[in-house]
C-alpha cells in the first residue's frame, strides 16, 4: 500500500501530520512518500532517519504532474488545504482512479484579502500558481484562462470558493478529515463537501492540555500566540509592529512568552521583555493572541485569554465566546489588567473536538482505501 502526503512546505508535513505518518510507517506493508514545494531543515531532519521517502516537487505542468502519479501509482493521495497547488494534483490523481483525501490543518476563514502588491512581490509564486491553474483546467477539459479565472475571484477578490469555482466538484477530494462537527458544515458550504464524505478526528494540539497543566502555573505570565499575518502578506508590518510595541509596553516588568508559528519572521518580536520559543506553552495565567487555531488550544487551558482585533481581521464568534476582545490599546491594556474570569465555552468542542487519536486516523486511512 503506498500513501503520498503533499503540502507546499515541508515542515507542515511533521507540523500537523507527523504523527500519522510516524504510526504509518511502523507497518514495513505501507510505503509513505512526502511531496514537497518549499525545503525545511527541521522536517527534513525529523524525517530523514525514516522509512519515508521525501520528494521535492517539480511537477507544474499537466503532463508531469501526470508522469509523476503514473509513476508511482498510490493507493491514496492527501492533502492538507484547499490551495491551488493541492487541488492540481487532486485532478490529475481523480483522472488516474487514485482515491484522494483532505486533513485539516488550521481553523480556516472564506476569505482573507492580502496586503496591496503581495502578489507582485510574490511575482513566481503567482506565476506557478497560474500554471497550477492550468493543470487543473486540462485534467477536467476547461478553457485555462476561464479555470484561472474563477479561482482569482474566490482567492483574490474573495466570492464563495463553490461558488465561483462551479466545478468544484471534479476537483475535490474523496474525502475530508476534520476538528469538529462545525467543520463539516464549513466545508460543506465554502467548498461543496458533502456532509457524508467528512469525518471529524478531533483536533490534535489538545493533546497538549495535560503536558501544560503539569507545568508550573504562572499566574502573571504572559503567553502571546504568534501568526504569520505579515509574512503571508495579510496584514501590513507596520501595523504589526505598532500592535507588539503596545504589547511589550503594556506587559512592563512581565515577561511575554511568543509562542512562534514555524514561518515566523523573528524579526518582528525583537523587543527587550519577549522570550520567543517555536515549540514551548507555559502554563501561563494570561493569553494574547488574534484568531490562530492555537487559540483553541488556550479556550480548553480554561485560562484568561485577551484577543486583539486587528484592522479587517474580524475574530470568529467561536473565540469572542471565551476571550476578552479588544480593538484599541486602550482598552487592549484593561483588559490585561482586569481578573481573570471564568469565560470557557463547553461549546467550543463543537469547532476543536478532544480526543484525537493517531491510531484510529490511520485506521480510518485503511478503511478509505479499502
């Protein structure tokens, strides 16, 4: 049995699936391929010493991309997001007869407009984007400009993906994996799975909770959750700069702990009372963050948790529900002082679900295949 994992960066590859493909590859029977866009020293040195085999992508046109799956004709395809680059060897690998499926890897939001000339900064990066396009429109027999097209309108101008994309679903996968029942529904009604096709694992940063709690408590700590709205171009860095100025002044004496997300700028938090750490939660009494899925990571803490509304970046209702939210410094800063009150919403397992489980994932894996 051969399973290919695709993501554009292989450190998302250990990041959010790397204990599925760890259970994986203790069975000699399973052959697992790690396809990648974008090199990370840190995943390759988790995987190298493996039995895995990791392959950097190459493949932007139909015919390699084809040549590529003929090659090595899986048992199964997966994916981590819904992205061009995903979707174009879903197509061809749909042609082929391979089953496909989807991991969830973070909370998602429609639509998130970028910083003003992203794209022409990110001038390759568009250019293979529109050849992925392309890929696509060969595989399901579409005019190439009309496919490149309706994917610009959902991932640039921001309309509904099934919207816009009217052919979603030769394009989607078999099926989805997710965090919780909410999910389901999201896919369903952004990008046209049928509810039947989804089947919720719960979501795997909680298992950390108890590794947390065990630590120290920390009562005055704070612990800031790190997102990469500048480096995704997102948001502007001056903007960004001027939100982690205020934090390190309205922290004072404490000490921020910056939880780093893995493609972090580091740059960005060189402030005097920041301790930065890509791996590390303390078990700390204060929370600061915006709306990264980490977050629900800190509603399960049960810990007082201070969300800061950034210009056109709306906080999901999910996370107002067990957060004190803030859009000015002013009242950014009261909220930091203020008691911790008592704001965990039970329903927040219905968005992040507890009890994930590597073992039975990988067995839900087998039964897709079969």
């Amino acid at each position: 049995m051969t399973i290919v994992f695709y993501d554009i960066n292989l450190l998302n590859l250990k990041k959010y699936i790397g204990d599925i493909v760890c259970g994986l590859i203790e069975d000699k029977t399973v052959r697992v391929i790690l396809l990648y866009d974008e090199f990370s020293q840190e995943g390759y040195d988790f995987y190298k010493e493996k039995n895995c085999k990791i392959i950097k992508n190459s493949a932007v046109a139909y015919s390699s991309v084809r040549k590529f799956l003929e090659s090595i004709n899986p048992d199964l395809f997966m994916v981590n997001a819904q992205r061009l680059s995903d979707t174009a060897f879903v197509a061809v690998a749909k042609t082929l007869g391979i089953k496909t499926g989807m991991i969830q890897h973070g909370m998602y939001i429609p639509f998130l407009k970028r910083e003003r000339f992203f794209l022409i900064k990110k001038i390759f990066k568009t250019i293979k984007y529109f050849l992925y396009s392309q890929v696509i429109a060969t595989a399901i027999h579409k005019n190439g400009f009309d496919v490149f097209s309706k994917f610009f309108a959902t991932f640039v101008k921001g309309e509904i993906y099934k919207s816009s994309v009217d052919f979603y679903e030769q394009i989607n996968t078999d099926f989805v994996l997710v965090y919780g029942e909410y999910w389901k529904h999201y896919h369903n009604e952004i990008f046209g799975y049928p509810l039947a096709s989804q089947h919720t694992i719960g979501y795997h940063e909680l298992n950390r909770v108890p590794v947390i709690l065990a630590q120290p408590f920390q009562k005055d700590a704070v612990c800031y959750i790190a997102q990469t709205l500048v480096e995704d171009g997102r948001i502007d860095r001056r903007v960004m700069e001027s939100f982690l100025s205020n934090l390190s002044a309205t922290a004072g004496d404490r000490i921020v702990n910056v939880k780093l997300h893995p493609r972090s700028d580091n740059t960005l938090y060189k402030y005097h009372n920041f301790i930065l750490s890509k791996h590390d939660i303390p078990n700390a009494g204060i929370f600061v963050g915006h709306y990264s899925s980490m977050i629900a990571l800190v509603g399960h803490l049960k810990r007082k948790l201070v969300l800061y509304e950034l210009p056109g970046h709306d906080i999901p209702v999910y996370f107002k529900k067990i957060a004190t939210v803030a859009d000015d410094y002013g009242s950014f800063a009261s909220a930091l002082e203020e008691p911790a009150s008592e704001l965990y919403d039970k329903n927040i397992s219905h968005y992040f679900s507890d009890g994930y489980n590597t073992e039975k994932v990988i067995n839900l894996l087998r039964q897709q295949i079969k």
